[in-house]
C-alpha cells in the first residue's frame, strides 16, 4: 500500500487555509493528537465543531487519538525550559512505553490521512515524531509512505507573506 501521511497544524492559519491545504492533499481522515482539543483558541479546529467542519465542508472523516498526545507534565515542562532535544527525547520515551505506534490499528486507517496538533509549523512539533513513528513503522511491513507538512504558503521560507501595492505580478 502507498500511504500519504500528512500533517496540519491550525495555529496561524485561517479556516479557509485550513480547510484548502487538507483537501488539496486529498486527505480522507484527519487524526487528531491534541491532549486539549476544546480550549477557546482552538476557533475553527475546537472540539466538536472541528469533525462537523470536516464532514460538511470536505467529506473527511475525523478521529481523536489521544495515545498519541503527550502528557500534561511532559507539554509544560517544555514549555517552561523550551528545550526541544529533551522533550523529543521524552516523547518518543512515552510512545514506547505506550506501544506506540505499534498499539494502534492502523490497518482500519485510510491511504491518505493527516495528523493534527496546534503548532503551526513541523519543526518542533509531535506531530512531526509521530508521523516519523507511523512511517519507520508502515516501511517495516513493505508499504511506501511519503510524509508531506502541509503549511500555508504565507508560511513558507522565500515566499513573501504580502504583494507590495503596485509591485508587478
């Protein structure tokens, strides 16, 4: 099997960001890690109204996998030390003491699904260690897997965030 393995954080961009990064990837199930997912920051992507969203808008079925959030300990003590090397650390030391992902069955998940946290970008998110996790695991039993971060083109490096007014196209 080939397997698209996304991820998609909200923070930074806008519902129709959101919505039009998913749908252009052809995402068929969101998987949701977040440990919090009703806090009133989350707007859009905030627990239910985020899996109404998905169904009405784009027709993509959504999860919660909280297996695969970190624990409450483990979120504040990064925040407070910001010290990513050890927090990547402890993370990937939670997932193998939960099993994951070898724990999940993932054998029910559609091709092409995308994980999502808050973080805007990748770099030092968990989502990023788990979709490394789910690949490193579905490659070991002979499936093909490309991981693609799905962030907004304001975002991305090189790319100007606004057209100068009068510049040419």
């Amino acid at each position: 099997m080939q397997y698209l393995l996304c991820t998609i954080g909200f923070a930074g961009k806008t519902a129709q960001e959101f919505f039009a990064l998913i749908e252009e990837a052809g995402v068929e199930q969101l998987i949701d890690i977040r440990q919090h997912r009703g806090g009133q920051l989350s707007g859009y992507a905030k627990h239910p109204d985020l899996a109404y969203f998905l169904e009405k808008i784009s027709r993509i079925a959504y999860v919660h996998e909280p297996h695969l959030a970190p624990t409450p300990e483990l979120l504040k003590s990064y925040r407070k030390t910001k010290d990513w090397p050890a927090y990547e650390t402890e993370f990937l030391a939670l997932m193998k003491s939960r099993g994951a992902p070898q724990s999940l069955d993932t054998a029910s998940w559609p091709a092409n699904l995308a994980l999502l946290c808050s973080e805007p970008g990748p770099e030092k998110c968990h989502r990023r260690l788990i979709a490394d996790l789910l690949a490193a695991r579905w490659r070991s039993e002979g499936h093909s897997v490309e991981i693609r971060h799905l962030i907004s083109a304001r975002a991305k490096p090189g790319k100007p965030r606004h057209k100068k007014r009068g510049a040419a196209p």
